[in-house]
C-alpha cells in the first residue's frame, strides 16, 4: 500500500471534517443561540475562569442534560462555561418527537443540536427505545389491537434511521436502548415486560434497535443506557444482557450507568464492582445521568400494616449541614473512582443543570419530577438538592469536592 497516499487521505479524512464542523458552528451561531446574561458561575475568582470540563480535560468529557428552559435563560452561560457535552432531557425521546407515524417534532430537538454545534460541545443522544415517554402509536394497529413483531421492529426501524439519521455526524454517541431490564429481585426475569418486550416475544428489539442505528450512523457510539446498574441483582441482569449482545456481535460500544444516586448508594465497592464486570466484555462506559439526592428513604409501613397502606411522607430536613456533608462525600468518592478508571469511562453527564430544578423535586399529589407536575400542580415542591450548583446557579461546596484533585 502506498503509505503516502493513504496518509495524505487520511490527513484530508480529518481536516476537513474539521473545517466542516468549525464553519458549521459558525454558521449555527444564530443570536438565539448566545448564552444569556452575564452570568459568572463560581464564588471564588481565581477559579472563575475554569469550568468542570476544564478540570476534567485530560479525563472525560463532563456533560449536562438539557431543556429548553435551561438553553434560553441564565443557565445557558453556565452550561458554556461548566460543561462541553449536552443530552436533551425530554425532547429526542420517542413520545415528543415521534406522536404520531408521520409527524416529527424537530423544533426543539434541532434547537439543542445547533446549541450545542454553536458552542461545540459534544451531543448525546436519548434515546432510540424505551417503554416510558414512548410514542403509543407504535403499538397499535389500524384496529386498534397490538401490531405484530414484524410491523413493530418495521416502525422502530424507521424512527431510528430517520431520527439518527439526521443528526448524522452532530450526535457522537446515544442512548440507543434505555431501561430494558427488569428491576425485581426475582432473578429469573432478566427483562422488563415492556410493549417491546411482550409484542417481540423477548428481547429481539433491543438488538435490533442496535443494528438499526448503526445502519443509520455506523459513526455513532452507541450505549445500553439504565439505572441502579451497580445494584447487585441488577447488575447481574445487565451484565447477562451486555454478555448476550457482545457474544452475538450486536453494534454495542458501552453502557450507560445512568447513576441516580443517593447518600449511601452505591458503595464504593459495589460502583468498582459494576465497573470491573462492564469492562471485562471490551465495553466504554458513561455516567448519563448522574445525580445525588439528599432526599432521606421513605418510611416503610410498620409489619402487620394493612397491605398497600402508605407512609406519611418523611419530614423534609431540606438541605441541611449533615446531609451537604453526607453529599460532598459521595461526589467525592464517586470522582475519585471514575478518575482510576478514566481508561474505560468517556463521559459524565450530570441530569440537570442546578438544584433549581431537578426531575427528583417531588410535589404534593404524588406527582414526581419538577417537569411531570403542570402549571396548577400543588407546589408542595420537596426538593432533592441533587447537583454541584445550587439554586442560584452558584457552585456548592460540593463542587470543589469534584474540582479539586
Ligand atoms: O410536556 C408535557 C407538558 O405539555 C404537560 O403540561 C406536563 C404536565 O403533564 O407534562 C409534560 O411532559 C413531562 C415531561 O417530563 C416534559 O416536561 C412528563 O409529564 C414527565 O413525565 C416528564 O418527566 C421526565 C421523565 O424522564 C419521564 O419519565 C423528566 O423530565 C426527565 O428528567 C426524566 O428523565 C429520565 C431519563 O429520560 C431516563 N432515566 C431516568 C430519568 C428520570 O426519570
């Protein structure tokens, strides 16, 4: 092989590709894409100037998820200068941007992208498949009953090339398959008795959403993406999952672990644990979703309580000095962890930008999720204090125990 000429092409296979992005990020600079307000995120100012993603460079790039309220208001400056990756919280999900088989909804989806492309920061996708936020229609057919495996796994098939297919060379990675195992602890389930799981008869989707989107875009890195994933049974059913798809040659780059963590959970040893079987298939990983609530566990109705009985819920402490100390301390050990393993880990991404909103701040009326509650929802909001910024978008204590290391 003549090793100049391969060499001169693959010189041009990255510089233009480079151009390219640099000319699309300018001309994607639209006004309405320039952060707002001059905010300065940080107390201290020798530190003003430097961002998570800063302290983070030669370790992974540090992501946030976003809405549109975050991309059009004073958090945008603080996503610019803390963060250099983006998800959308809601909007590429199945149900908003697919409602019906011939209405797509790109509006806010394509804001996010040309937010990000602006400001060139990274973009994953969320996500291809999942049994929640889904597009209804899928199911059903004409008559209104359940739509047979072939015309599912047809319909999948177009939402993912058309989906995926658009964002073609913007999206670096995505959350092609979410949640898809079962969260009991019966050990015999290893899957969610989702719509996918019951009209496919098992578990086909899953690998076929997988070659469908590398069909669609074999340059994307494409992720499993759940939770409680260092949670010892379900570790285990992801882990059989992850073993199945790599043995069977499925288009799989990594897992997503999606961390919704508490005060005590996980243990450094459980999150090593998960760690060290992940990588053992050849598999990257990435924290999509990180967050720690200081919220205290539900009580539980006392034994002999009448079945089905709820629990007032605990009293709110609100955030407290024991429990932001309790918070430094996970996020500490959590840091120091994906900072030994940053050979394996290739993104963080934290769900939420501040502890002014997060979906984990529950309402009265049962409703959970600063977003699943309407206009009129009783604001009995007890918040969840789950990020390094705090309701001012001001970096928490918290975040120095991220930064400095
Ligand atoms: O858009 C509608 C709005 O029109 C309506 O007025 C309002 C009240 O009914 O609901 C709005 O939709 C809400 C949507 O967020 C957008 O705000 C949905 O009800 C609400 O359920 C949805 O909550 C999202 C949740 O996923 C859905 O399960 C949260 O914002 C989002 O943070 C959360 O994110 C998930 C990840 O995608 C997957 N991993 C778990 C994570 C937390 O549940």
């Amino acid at each position: 092989m003549n090793f100049s000429i391969v060499n001169k092409k693959a010189d041009r296979g990255f510089v233009l590709p480079a151009i390219a992005f640099i000319i699309l990020s300018l001309v994607q600079c639209t006004p309405k894409h320039q952060v707002v307000s001059s905010f300065q995120a940080g107390t201290t100012a020798d530190n003003s100037k430097k961002g998570l993603k800063d302290y983070y460079k030669s370790y992974f790039p540090i992501g946030v998820a976003v809405n549109m309220a975050s991309l059009h208001g004073p958090d945008s400056a603080l996503i610019v200068k803390e963060f250099n990756s983006v998800t959308p919280e809601n909007d590429m999900k199945m149900g908003p941007i697919h409602p019906s088989e011939d209405v797509y909804n790109w509006k806010n989806a394509d804001d996010i992208v040309d937010f990000a492309v602006c400001h060139r920061i990274k973009i994953r996708g969320h996500n291809l498949c999942w049994h929640n936020q889904e597009a209804a229609w899928m199911f059903k057919g004409v008559d209104g009953k359940p739509v047979t495996k072939e015309l599912l796994l047809k319909r999948l098939k177009d939402h993912i090339f058309t989906v995926a297919g658009r964002y073609k060379g913007k999206i670096y990675a995505w959350d092609v398959v979410n949640e898809a195992v079962d969260d009991s602890d019966d050990t015999t389930q290893i899957y969610r008795k989702s719509n996918w799981y019951n009209i496919c008869d098992g578990p086909d989707f899953i690998e076929a959403a997988f070659r469908y989107a590398h069909e669609a875009d074999p340059q994307a890195k494409l992720y499993y993406n759940d939770y409680n994933s260092e949670h010892p049974v379900k570790r285990e059913k992801i882990y059989k999952l992850l073993k199945k798809l790599v043995d069977d040659h499925v288009p799989i780059d990594g897992v997503g672990m999606q961390a919704h963590w508490k005060l005590n959970e996980p243990s450094p040893n459980e999150l090593r644990k998960a760690l060290d079987e992940v990588t053992s298939l050849g598999l990257k990983v990435q924290f999509t979703e990180l967050d720690i609530t200081i919220r205290l566990p539900q009580p539980k109705p006392a034994p002999g309580a009448t079945p089905g009985a709820t629990m007032p819920p605990a009293p709110d402490p609100g955030y407290t000095p024991e429990l932001e100390a309790k918070q430094i301390a996970q996020y500490k050990m959590a840091f120091d962890i994906f900072r030994q393993y940053k050979k394996f880990i290739t993104s963080v991404t934290f769900w939420n930008v501040s502890d002014r909103y997060s979906w984990l701040d529950q309402r009265g009326g049962g409703l959970t999720g600063g977003a699943a509650a309407g206009a009129n929802t009783p604001r009995t909001v007890r918040k969840a204090y789950p990020l390094l910024f705090d309701e001012n978008r001001e970096r928490k204590n918290a975040y120095w125990s991220v930064a400095n290391f």
